[in-house]
C-alpha cells in the first residue's frame, strides 16, 4: 500500500522533527497540535517552529486543537508525540475519528497514571482502545531509539527502533525511512517502550556524577561514569525481561544506543547534575519546569517505580541503582554517599 | 589461601595502578619493569611515578629489567601488563622461573603477531605455555573492563572484570577487591578479551565523528554518534559469538561500560578525531608516537582484521563498520563519506 496521509498528533520537538522524514518520502503530514499548542501552530503558520527554530517542510498541513477531525482525515498512520499526561485525553477523542486499521506509532515515552493505576502507555492505550472497539486488535508501534529531535530536523544521520507484534506492520513502517533517518525495527513492544522510558531516569544518575564530581573540581571519574552506565543497561534489561519482553532491545538503540545520547546530553542528565551539585531534587526539578524543561526522568522515576512496586515489591532489591536513585531523588538521601554505598556492593547478582 | 605475594610485570600506567588496589589488600608486591623501562623504575625509587604522577605504595618493591627472577621468586599470582609487543617475550622468560601453578592474569590487550600467525593474546599465551609445560594447564584470567589507570591510582570507583574458564579460580580473584576496586567475574575468556581489544578499535569511529563534525562547526551530532556506538557494540558482540565466546560480556563492564570510557575520553578516540579532521591515518598514528602515545586501537584493527581474514574472509561482510574503518584507516579512504555511506545501508541484518 502506497502510504499518501500520516497525521502526527502533538506539535512540539518531536511532533514536528518526524515531519522531516515523512515529507521527503513525498507524504502529506497533517500536523495537529494540541490545546497548549495553539499559538505555536500559528507561528509555525507564518515562520520557524519556535522549538525546532526551522520552517517545517511545505507539504506539511497544520491543524489547530479544534480540528482535530480534519487532521485525522483520511490518515493511513497515525503517530502521536504528546506528553505522557496529554496521551490518553488525546488518544481518547482520536479514536472517535481515526480510520478503522489505522496502525497508532508512539513516540510518547513513560508510564501513566490511568485513574489510580500505573501502566505502561501501550497497555494505557489497549486497555482505551478496547473500550472503543472490543472486536479488534490495536495496530501499535512503540518508536524508540536515540533520535534527538533539533538533530533530525537538520537531518543529521539518525536511526530509530520501532516495536510492534506483528511482522508486517513493521514491513510497512519501513516506508518512513530516508537516507537520514535509519529504521530498525524489533518484534516485541515492551523492550523498545520501557528501553526507551527507563533510560530517561538512569540518564539523570550518570549527569548527578558529573554534578558531586564538579564541586570537588575533579576531571577525571569516567571509571565510576561506566560503572553506571553498564549497571544502568543491565537493570533496563531485568526490568524488560521481568515484564515479559525481550531483552535483546537494551542491546541495540532502544538501550545502549538512545541511554549513550540520553546521557551525553539532553535535561534528564542536566537535571541530575543539578542534584549532584547540591540542589533540592524538587527545586531543581521546578528550576527546570520555569525554563519549560519537563524532565521526564523523574516523572518516569516515580510512576515507574510505582509500577513496579504494584506488581512486585521484592523486585526492587534487584534494581540497586534504581532504589538509589529513587531514595536520592524522592527520599532526600544525599547523592554522593548513597552513590558510594551503591559501588561498594558492586557487581550485584541477578 | 591467604594471598600474601603477588608478581606484576609491567610498570607502566596499569601495572602500576593495579598495585594501589593490591597493596590496599595486605599483598606484596612485586613490580618489575621491563628492558624498557628501567629508568622508571629507578625515578620510582626516589619519587613519584612518572606517568601516574603519584608515590607508589609504601609496600611495593621495585625490580628492574635483570631482576626477572628475584620478582616472581614466590609470586602467588602474577599479573602481565606489558604492551603486546611485549607480551611474549616477556611471557617466555617468566615461564623459567615461574611456581607451578601461579594463575596469571593480564592486563595487556588486543592480538599478536605470532611468528607470522595473528593470535589472540590467550591463545599465544597457551601455545607458549604448552610448549613449556606439555602436562599441565594454564590457568589464565583475561582482564578487561572500563579501568583508566590514573583513576584507579586516584581511587577513583573503578570496577573491572575478570574472565576465566574455571570458577574456582574467579572466586580466588575476587580477593584483589577493595571499596574502589570492584570485581565482576566472567566464565568465559574470549568475551573479555575480544570485548577489551576491539572496544579501542570502535572508540577511534567514535572520535572520528567529532573530527568530521568538528571542521564543519557543528556541536549536535549524537544521534550518529548513537547509531555508532550501538552499532560498535554489535559487532563486537556478532566478533565474540563468531569465535566461540559468550556474546553476554559486550553487554557488562567489557563491551558496554569500556567502550564508554574509551570513547568519552583516551588516546583512541583522539586519534579518530585527528583522521575526522583531515589527518593522514599514518601521520596522525606517527604524531601521537611521538609524544608517547601508542593508538592501540590502530595496531589492533589492522592485526584484528587479519585475524578474522585468516579464520574466514567472507565475515567482514558482517561488519560494515569494521569494514569501513580499515578502508578509512588503511586504504586511504574518505572518513565522512565512508560514514555516510555506512548510515544509508543502516540497520544491517546479521
């Protein structure tokens, strides 16, 4: 099937960036934004996307929060780049309108708060889904990967993973690729979605070692940096496989891949510098959010661990990073000795 | 057994820094420097390492090159940390006066030339051992992980990891560990070893990336440095499962977390970064001679090339990056039009 219309729901970095590719495989892009999106797709109508600070590509529609039903018009895919909390409202009043079939592609990273209980967004989403239409099965592509938004835009040489159940569904994503945005795909949603939602909080344990190692004016301390970065990829791919997915996910871009970018750059590790530095997890947090800096790794953080916490509490012992950085960020334990404690019972069994 | 003395060969940055951990521990040891390094073992008589630029443990004595003997003379383990040029000489001398038994551990990496034949470093050593000893059994401990020795010598939180055949001789091991220190152990050598050796190899992709966009004024690239790193992993990974070992070390301390350091930081990715720029391989290889800096990362891919055509030359084809860093480094190719070419036929299929 030639693909000719794809709407993109959520205007912002992302939202916008993934217009670049799908325009230049000569499809038409309606691009929706939501209701705080307002004012900025009308500044996207007349100059640069604010965020991206670059026109979008011609053929690209634009679509206000009020029309929501003509941006779905006609659309063979549909990819959504809303926050994690705008995902269900959006996803709900998109399915009054969406195409029957139409496969759903999610950049949106992290769990939700569905009315009291924690999910994963694929299960927030089926679980909507099939309120809606109890006879059918959800066409759904979790995309993750270390794609940095500005960087597409500008077409540096990129690749992503898309996940899905179904072989030929990720046949047919394929179609998005060009020569700057490389598709991978994998068959198995759960290790591309937590992949992709985890690294944001281990992000911010690697950026607090560059924050306690700044205010004592030490260069050198990438020994303990890797220590992390190896324990942070070993816990993502416990917690994958504790839930059921593959593994093999952290080992390629979901993981190893989008944690090396997450790290290197990016507000969850600037965020963790921040609190490496001395700063209130909460006001540093806050500091952040005045800037518009969402930082998403601590929202993961604390949905994430409650997710884990109502399946199985004991499972957390296995997750000695992420308990540290659960007990530095939420329980105000200071970073450094809680680090220290952290190496001092390294390598730990599984 | 109580471990009350231990042998290192080597007095160079890892030989020497592995002592502060040893000497922590209660040991004695013993650090013999090699032909070449005599006038160094002599400055640290009086004063501080010349390289690591800090005093030695009061507990460790010195030998220099004629003391060969006197050095292993009831050495309970030893440690080899010479260069791999090195290695077998050095190896071959202390088979004479070896004690039965002694397991030996060494810290040296990538591949010899051995009498025209490329070896893994293990492998030579066997061979050799075997000819000594035609009864008995190596007990061989391959050494690898994300140690910069400067900052284990700062105690800096290092953690390291140990492969070997047998259990029994990675639980003795673990005796080396200190608070700083941190051991994980492997079973299975070639992991490790392929794992240590080729990381340097990858990290020099890695600062190539930042010499091509370094000349182009450019600061945001990690998303094909992401691709990069991912794709560096999975070919070692797809090298260590093609010879046998256990592809489950790339993903821990000796592929994951080494070629993180190496590529945060160290003489590999600053070679790379020196050929991005626009330097001849050779000259810039020459360059970085000069002032003492040895690129292992280029001896071991033209050697590790070598290695894998001598096994079976058709398995290059399964490593596209590999690949395109020999044609850069040793063919004279163009690096940003190997890269690019390399991320238009992204992902590859193994």
């Amino acid at each position: 099937m030639k693909i000719d219309k794809v709407a993109v729901l959520g205007a912002g970095y992302m939202g916008s960036a993934i217009t670049f590719p799908l325009s230049d495989n000569g499809i038409t892009v309606n691009l929706w934004g939501t209701w705080l999106d307002d004012e900025l797709i009308d500044r996207c109508k007349n100059g640069p996307h604010p965020k991206l600070k670059k026109l979008l590509p011609e053929p690209v529609k634009l679509f206000n929060s009020s029309k929501l039903e003509e941006a779905l018009d006609g659309a063979q895919y549909l990819f959504i780049a809303v926050s994690s909390e705008g995902f269900l409202p959006v996803f709900d009043k998109a399915l009054d309108h969406l195409e029957q079939e139409c496969p759903v592609l999610t950049l949106t990273k992290g769990f939700i708060d569905d009315r009291g209980k924690v999910k994963r967004i694929s299960k927030a989403a089926m679980d909507l889904f099939r309120n809606h239409s109890p006879d059918r099965e959800l066409k759904w592509v979790s995309v993750g990967g270390p794609v940095k938004a500005v960087e597409l835009s500008n077409l540096i040489p990129s690749a992503t993973i898309y996940g899905a159940k179904h072989s030929n569904l990720l046949d047919s994503v394929k179609s998005f690729e060009t020569d700057y945005y490389r598709i991978a795909t994998f068959n198995d949603v759960a290790g591309v979605e937590l992949s992709s939602a985890f690294k944001n909080v281990y992000a911010i344990g690697l950026g607090m070692c560059d924050g306690i190692y700044k205010t004592k004016n030490r260069k050198e301390y990438h020994n303990l940096c890797a220590i992390l970065f190896s324990q942070s990829l070993k816990e993502i791919s416990l917690i994958v496989e504790w839930s059921g997915g593959d593994e093999m996910a952290v080992w390629h871009l979901a993981g190893v891949g989008d944690l090396y970018v997450t790290a290197r750059s990016g507000r969850n590790s600037k965020y963790g510098e921040l609190v490496g530095e001395g700063t209130v997890p909460l006001e540093a947090y806050n500091m952040m959010l005045e800037d518009d800096l969402i930082v998403e790794g601590y929202d993961t953080l604390k949905l994430g661990m409650q997710w884990i916490q109502e399946k199985d509490e004991r499972f957390i012992e296995k997750l000695p990073l992420l308990k540290a950085l659960f007990n530095i960020i939420f329980h105000g334990y200071d970073s450094e000795s809680e680090l220290e404690q952290f190496v001092r019972g390294y390598p730990y069994s599984e």
